[in-house]
C-alpha cells in the first residue's frame, strides 16, 4: 500500500497495515453521536459567555476579519461567537460526509476537532465553502466520488485566510475583492487534492498534517503572486486578553468525557492502550481501525488534559489559537498521536526554548509545543532521542518559514512540520536508528 493511495482513500474503507480490523467495534451511531456531544457541548458552552445578539455581532466581525494567522476570534468577535462558529463548522463537515456516505473513523474525526479547533482563529463559513467547492469540483472533474476527498477538502479549509485576506485585507473594492477572494478559494481547493496526494512523498508520512504542507506551498504561490501587485500581510498577533475560568472547565468537561466515555465503553483498558501506544503513528494509522473507538477516545481525552496541563504548567494562558492546537493534538489522538509519541516532540521544543533562550510561555513557542506534534510519528518510528531532534529543529523552523506565506496558510506547523521531516527522517535512515520497529513485528 503506498503512502499517496492510503492518504486518499474514504476514511470508511481506512483500516490498518495488516488491511483488517483487529475487533469488533461500536456501531456507527454510537460514534456520530459521540461526535455530535462535542459539538454540542460547544455551541452550549458559547451562549454561556455572550448574548444571542451579542453572539450575532460577533459572528458578523468574524467573518469580515481577514482571518490571517495569528487572528484570535475569540478577540476579533467575541468568546461566545468565536465557541459558536467552532459549532457550525463542525456540524457543516459532518454534514458533507453524511452527505459523502462517509463513517466516523480515525482520520474524519482529526478533521472534525481540526476544524473546531482552527475556527476558534482563521477558519469560519465564508472562507470556508470555496475551499470545500474547489474540492468538489476537482472530484467532479475527476468523475469520482466526493467522499474520496473529503479529507483534502476538510483539512484544506486551512487556506481559509486567502479568501479572507483578499477579500477584505487589501483594501480593495468590494464588488472586486469578494469574487476575487472566492476565486481564489476555489482555485486552491481545485489544487489541493493532486498536490497533497504528491507532496506526501517528500516527508514520507512522518508529518501527520500533509494537508498543512501542502497549503503552505500554496499558500507561498498567492503570497507571491500578492506581492508581485505590491501587496503584502502585515504580522497579525491578534488574541484574547481576558482570562476565563470557564473556557478550563469547557476543555476539562469535554476531555474527561471522552476518558469516562472510553473507560465505560471499553475493556482492557489498560492492555488496549499500552497496544496504541506502540504503534508509531506514521501515516495512515487511523486508530479507530486498528484499536478500537473506547481506546481511542481514552487516547484523545488523555492527550486533551496533557496539553491542556502543559499550557498551565509553563504559564500560559487559554485563548483562541491555544484552544485550537489542543483540539488539533486531540482530534489526531484518533490518527497518529498518543502520549508516548508526541512527549518527546514537547520536550524538544522545551529544549529549543533553553538553548535559543526564548520565552517559554510566548504565543509562538506555546503553539509550536502543540502542533510540533506532527512530527509525532518521528518519536514513535524512531524512539525518543531522535523525537527530542524533531521537537527541537521544528521549534527552529517554524520561526522562519511564516513569511513565505504571510500568514495564507494556517497550518503553519504543518509546513514547518514537512521540511524537518523530510529533513530528519533519510538521515535517520542512513544511519540505521532503530526506525521501522513496529513492521518488524517489536
């Protein structure tokens, strides 16, 4: 099985390298509805913070913002809204995959938390749908079913902020800038599918977010093109200045349902999940396939408080951006990360901050723990030295390659995350460090 045919396949049909489940599993309503809490629990948890109107208000500036990294909606629109839009873009791409025949596996639900995550700061209906339509036309084209691409167009909502950005960030006339900004979203969701299902190759699935790669080539491609017309993105560092006791107790709640979820729903937990954890994590490991949807939840819920607690424990503190990387980490807590995995990629990333003596606690190096994770497979695949590597080289690049795409791209770290891969990963090779254990049957 290559790398490039599993990356696009439905994630219904997704099961692991052996090509079988391993056990009987929950039935599918079980997991929608499993699905369907969070989203909920979500959308709940926004008319807490904010009035109905309020919330409106706030969901209106949201999607007027030209939404290019770093811009916190919870700061742009307001808490509520920001927990609201979260809710409605995950309900919108459960939706497409009903609508696609497609079931809840390990890589739909990296989707789903994705997207509620990054839809706390870039992502919301607007610059959305053009990159979801780009996908469906480049199906159609293709005369295959959209379900085969349900993921490039989910995930590949990271180009979001090109929409936005041309449509309202350079100062052009509407009438102009709002069909030029839909074009463009069109154009890279067309784009997206062949690159992606190329761009794999380069890092060899080592990187969880091909899909954050490959939009930031694409989006250094506009970037350029924006600059040739004298245009640029101006660095953005948009976020919440408020602290809130009650986006705690929303991630506290969702997480540990997903740990109680697991344990009542489970058995052998405790074998069930030393298993998962030694599987490296390399793409494609949908965990729900291999391992089962209790464990995996359990997964999820645990990685969910352990990122969260690294937040508190260095000092930082909850807004939009850091509540979407905890998502990101849980939602791939179903396809390619575990504890085992990605604690290595955080030390690491510990280690840049010493040794570059940069502040730990800073929006760019609390983001760079979180989703440095994509690297997770490095520390499964190859054992926690070279995971420490990983960690501590992506802390270094991630610094430096913003500027190609101007913040276009909001899977930064997914850029990032490709290039030391592609980087590390033939040296690892060459040298014979302990790489391929688990197909060697450890």
């Amino acid at each position: 099985m290559s790398l490039p045919s599993a990356l696009f396949r439905t994630p219904s049909s997704m099961t692991p390298p052996g090509g079988h489940q391993e056990h009987p599993d929950l039935p599918e309503k079980l997991r929608v509805q499993y699905l369907l809490f969070a989203v909920l629990l979500t959308f709940i948890t926004g008319l807490f913070f904010n009035t109905p109107q309020e919330i409106l208000e706030g969901l209106y500036a949201i999607h007027r913002s030209p939404s290019i990294l770093l811009s916190d909606y919870m700061e742009v629109g307001n808490i509520g809204a920001a927990l609201v839009n979260s809710s409605f873009l995950m309900l919108l791409s459960m939706a497409l995959a009903k609508r696609a025949r497609v079931t809840v596996s390990g890589p739909f639900i990296a989707a789903i938390f994705t997207i509620g995550g990054f839809a706390l700061f870039g992502k919301n209906l607007y610059n959305s749908l053009p990159i979801m339509a780009g996908v469906l036309i480049h199906a159609k084209y293709r005369k295959e079913p959209f379900g085969k691409f349900i993921l490039p167009a989910l995930f590949g909502t990271a180009l979001g902020p090109v929409v936005s950005q041309l449509s309202f960030g350079l100062a052009l006339p509407l009438p102009l800038s709002i069909p030029l900004g839909i074009l463009a979203g069109l154009l890279a969701g067309f784009m997206l599918p062949s690159l992606a299902n190329q761009f794999i190759r380069f890092h060899q699935g080592y990187n969880l977010y091909n899909i954050g790669f490959t939009s930031g080539i694409i989006g250094m491609l506009f970037m350029s093109l924006v600059r040739g017309f004298a245009k640029d993105n101006s660095p953005t560092a948009i976020l919440l200045k408020e602290e809130s006791l009650g986006l705690l107790l929303y991630l506290l709640m969702l997480f540990g349902s997903m740990v109680v979820f697991g344990l009542k729903t489970g058995v052998h937990h405790k074998d069930s999940l030393l298993k998962l954890f030694r599987r490296p994590g390399q793409l494609v490991s949908d965990f729900v396939a291999s391992d089962g949807f209790p464990v995996t939840s359990l997964n999820m819920g645990l990685l969910g408080l352990l990122t969260t607690g690294y937040i508190f424990l260095v000092g930082g503190s909850l807004n939009g951006p850091i509540i979407g990387g905890i998502f990101t980490v849980v939602g791939f807590g179903a396809f390619g990360k575990h504890v085992k995995n990605v604690l290595p990629i955080m030390v690491g990333i510990l280690l840049a901050n010493a040794v570059f003596q940069w502040e730990v606690s800073s929006i760019g190096s609390l983001l760079a723990a979180l989703f440095a994770t994509t690297l997770a497979p490095i520390a499964g695949a190859y054992g926690i030295i070279p995971g420490l590597l990983a960690g501590f080289l992506h802390m270094a690049v991630v610094m430096n390659v913003g500027y190609l795409h101007g913040g276009m791209n909001l899977y930064n770290n997914g850029f990032s995350g490709g290039f030391v891969a592609a980087i590390l990963v033939p040296v690892l090779d060459s040298l014979n460090v302990g790489a391929r254990k688990w197909e060697e049957g450890k």
